[in-house]
C-alpha cells in the first residue's frame, strides 16, 4: 500500500454557456468551480472498510471478509486496468446494499459507487483495510457536479493506494497534480463511479473534475482547455427543484414544433460559446481590459434571453438577474434551469461592499449565495496544512 494517509481534492463544475443548446450539437463550456470535495483516505489494520459521509449523515463500515464474498469471478485480473461496467458485479452490490427496485437515494448512489470502484480495483488481490471520510463544500442536487467531485476524488485516491499512479506530494510534484498519463486513469475510473450514479453521464462532469480549468464539449468529444483566467463569481442557489429531463424535453417539443424561430436561436448560443472562449484565451494572452469584461457580460446577458426563449427559464432566475442587475452585475442560469443555480460575473475592481450587499439581498430573496471563482485547478493532492482549517477538522473527527 504506497500510500497511508493522505488528502485530495475535486472541484465543481459549472457551465458558463451551451446549456441545452449542447443536447443539439452545440459548443457548450463547462468550467470548474472553486468549491471543492476533500477526501481523506487512512489505511488501517482493523480488518474493516469504512466510509464516512457527513454531508448527507452517511457513516458505514463492513469486514473484508463480507466484503471478499461479493467479489465476482470476472474481478479477479482487473487490477487497475478500466474495462466497461461490470452488470455482475453491479447487480451483487444492489443486492448487498439492499436496492433492487432501481430507486436509489444519494446515501446509496455513493456507498455503490464507493463499493464498486474499490473492489473493481483491489479485487485481484488482498482487500486493503482502510477508511474514507469525505466532505463537500457543493451542495447536492444543485447541478453543480457534486457526484462527479465525489467520484474523481474516489477514483484519485484508490488508484493512489493501490499504487497505480504515484502520490504527487511524495514523489514528484510538490503542487501535488498528476501528469496527463494519470490524470486519463483517474478520469477514466471516476466515469464508471458516475455511471453507478447516473447511468448514462456525459462524462462532462467527471472531466472537469479531473482536469479542472475550462472543458470545450462538442457532439460527445470533450476538450480540456489549457489556458483559462481566474474568474471571481457569485453563484446562487434558488433552491427551486426540477427536472433535467423534463427542461431537455421541454427544449425539444418547442424546436421541433418552431424549427425556424428555434434554430437560429441554438446557432446564436453556439456562436456565444465560441465568441466566449476566443475572450478567454485573449485574457491569457494579453493584459487584461474593461472590454474583456463589458463583452463577457454581453454574451451573460444575451444567453440568458436565449435560454428563457427556449422555455428553460424560471421567475426565481429572474428575480437573480433583476436583483444582480440593480448593482450593475450580470447574470445567468447555469445548467438546466427551470429553478436550480445562477452565475453572477464579477470584475477584479468590483467592490467587496457591493458584494456582500448582493449577497444578502439575494439571501433575502431565500436563495444559498457565495462568491467564489470559475477554471481552478482540477484533481489534486494536498498536504494536510495546504487544506481548509475547517474542512481539516471534519475529515480529522472521523
């Protein structure tokens, strides 16, 4: 077991425009957001597997030998190597975690695709005693890839302790990030833990997790861009519920019944996407103006309108806007709408009292708001002095 005792952590992931227009064969960019999923992974002796999830009042523990016994027989070469998702080994888990119906909770997605990658990678051999203990600073259920941050962390730290990639800190690179090598694995693990929690994922998220900054996706093919400025944000959560498949259906009925109004307005978002990413990579490049800014919250401004043309909006999400607007800050939706979470852009001068007071002006309105940044790094090990105070001492307790 080359590694004992150590931290990582994954960020969010946020989309900065292409929302739906992506589900169409558009440019959509996702972008990492800097709240972020810390995973503490401790081999024991005790003979147990613990997990311990306190965002969601999850604490469980099990014997290898119980353990050993779920093991199917084609786990037995699998070592690290990342094959399609096994159905056997899948259906043993359901079984063992008690859900047969196809109705799983967050607590059950996350002790299954704990269980899934775990003995997927160590059932070849000896089953290591060891324990987990993660927290998140992401809310779940908001669309901001907190599943996904769970799964890349999972996938980082297990491949670390079976010693199928190095551990940055102690071997090579004191920033503690991978090499790409290791980074395609960690992905390539975190998607499977995605697909025991959403069956069918984009693989977007996961890949925002692993490499952070900001990813170009187009028809199926995710591009991790190298070069992305930091970007402060306020995010809000409205905290209204819906649902994506409904909002991607609703988006559907409405180009197929307006083929002509619709599809200039999906080439117009995609146009947007383009036109964002070029401002992007000139702010990398070059110093950094005002212009770069009054275009970036034009493309905000112009998508938003395009996204509630397409029937994905919500009063919630205006009054964000309105309410962001009457500070001279520009916001949109980002995800599936219908409800669910904005983005409010921020310029380096933006004054912190202007802040605060948006905050709470939209802490009044009974929205979740924090400022926070957009295309931070992605995976990464950390020494235990390098994480939060008190993210340290939640991940400590247990």
């Amino acid at each position: 077991m080359p590694a004992n005792d150590f931290f990582v952590s994954a960020p969010g992931k946020a989309i900065l425009h292409g929302e739906h227009a992506v589900v169409h064969g558009k440019v959509a960019l996702a972008v990492s957001l800097n709240l972020r999923t810390y995973l503490r992974l401790e081999t024991t002796t005790t003979g147990k597997v613990c997990i311990n999830l306190p965002n969601i009042d999850t604490f469980l523990c099990w014997n290898l030998t119980e353990l050993k016994q779920l093991l199917p027989y084609s786990c037995a070469a699998k070592g690290e190597e990342v094959k399609r998702l096994d159905p056997e080994l899948v259906q043993r888990l359901r079984e063992f975690v008690g859900v047969t119906n196809g109705n799983l909770d967050t607590c059950n997605m996350a002790t299954l695709s704990f269980l899934y990658l775990y003995l997927s990678l160590f059932g070849s051999g000896e089953l290591p005693s060891l324990t987990l203990s993660v927290w998140s600073e992401l809310p779940t259920g908001a669309g901001l890839g907190s599943s996904a941050a769970y799964s890349v962390c999972l996938a980082a730290a297990l491949l670390s302790a079976r010693g199928a990639i190095p551990t940055p800190l102690k071997e090579w690179d004191h920033t503690g990030r991978w090499c790409q090598e290791d980074l395609e694995l960690i992905n390539s693990w975190a998607f499977q833990g995605e697909m025991i929690i959403h069956g069918n994922p984009s693989g977007v998220d996961n890949a925002v997790g692993t490499w952070g900054g900001m990813l170009r996706f187009l028809a199926g093919k995710i591009i991790p861009l190298s070069r992305v400025p930091l970007l402060r944000i306020l995010l809000t959560n409205t905290k209204v519920p819906r649902s994506t498949k409904v909002l991607v259906a609703r988006v559907k009925d409405k180009i197929n019944k307006f083929p002509s109004i619709m599809t200039p307005v999906l080439d117009s978002v995609d146009a947007i996407s383009c036109t964002c990413e070029k401002v992007l990579s000139e702010m990398t490049s070059e110093p950094i103006t005002g212009e770069h800014y009054n275009i970036l919250e034009e493309l905000i401004d112009i998508n938003q309108h395009h996204l509630n043309v397409m029937g994905v909006g919500h009063p919630a999400l205006d009054t964000l806007c309105r309410v962001t607007l009457t500070r001279g800050l520009h916001s949109k939706l980002t995800g599936a709408g219908g409800g669910g979470c904005g983005i409010t852009l921020l310029r380096p001068e933006t004054d912190s009292v202007v802040v605060q007071s948006t905050v709470q002006d939209l802490r009044d309105c009974g929205f979740d708001c924090w400022e926070t940044s957009i295309g931070g790094p992605g995976v990464q090990q950390h020494a235990p002095l390098s994480v939060k105070e008190e993210v340290l001492e939640i991940l400590n307790r247990y």
